[in-house]
C-alpha cells in the first residue's frame, strides 16, 4: 500500500509539471516571440505602438491574401435547408485568424486615443480624461 501511494504522488507530481511545461510553452508561442509574427501582430501588442505604422502594416501584409472568414460571412450564407456554403481558407487565413480578430477589435478600441502623430493615448491618459469628464 506504502509502494502504491509512492507511485501515485510521483504520477500525479509528474502529470502536474508536464501540465505546467504545456501551459508554459503554449502561452509563450501566442505571445508574438517568433520570428516569423507579422509587424502588425506585434505592434498591436506595443503598448507604444503607433497606430497608422499597425494600420499600414495590416493593410500591406493582407494585400494580396485572402482574409479569415468572418462570423457575419458565415451566418450570411446559411441557406434556407439548413446548409453552408464558405470558402475555404489556407495558409495566412488560417494560420493568423484569431490574430486578424484581434486586431480588428484593437483597431475599433484605440481609434478614439488616436492623436494626431498616430500616437495612442496610455491608459493612464484615457483614465485622466474620464476622471476630467466625471468630475464636471
């Protein structure tokens, strides 16, 4: 019994830190370290980042690319006898689907902090300016 209680913390010691080592390396291949992260990607990501550079850099990268099939597109083509009909997406559109989300969220959120130099108000600005707002 003594033997069995040794094997299990030992399994359940070893399951753990494989856990943690997935975990670990799964958040550290979302984060944008890789080489092959588009520009856009990773200053989306700068808390400095300068807003026209990510929207040049957005718009050259998707030039010639198709784009990620969006929600709308796909409840637009549900038929009447229940079926779909998408087009299919490869390599960039798949690959980069969430980020292309993602990005489009941040474009929509940090539009009104845009300054005139493409610069984007720090969080402390924007809370300095609701504060002004509320206190009137």
């Amino acid at each position: 019994m003594k033997q069995l209680k040794k094997l299990y913390s030992f399994f359940s010691l070893g399951t753990a830190l494989l856990l943690l080592l997935n975990t670990t390396l799964m958040a550290q291949g979302r984060a944008g370290g890789n080489e092959n992260t588009p520009n856009w990607v990773k200053i989306m990501n700068d808390p400095t980042a300068n807003y026209n550079e990510a929207i040049v850099s957005f718009e050259n990268f998707w030039k010639n690319k198709t784009i990620p099939v969006q929600e709308k597109e796909v409840f637009r083509n549900f038929r009447t006898d229940g079926s779909l009909q998408i087009r299919k997406t490869e390599g960039a559109a798949r690959e980069l689907a969430f980020e292309y989300k993602k990005f489009l969220k941040w474009k929509r959120r940090v539009s009104p902090y845009v300054l005139a130099d493409g610069s984007i108000l720090s969080a402390e600005q924007r809370l300095e300016i609701w504060r002004n707002k509320t206190n009137k």
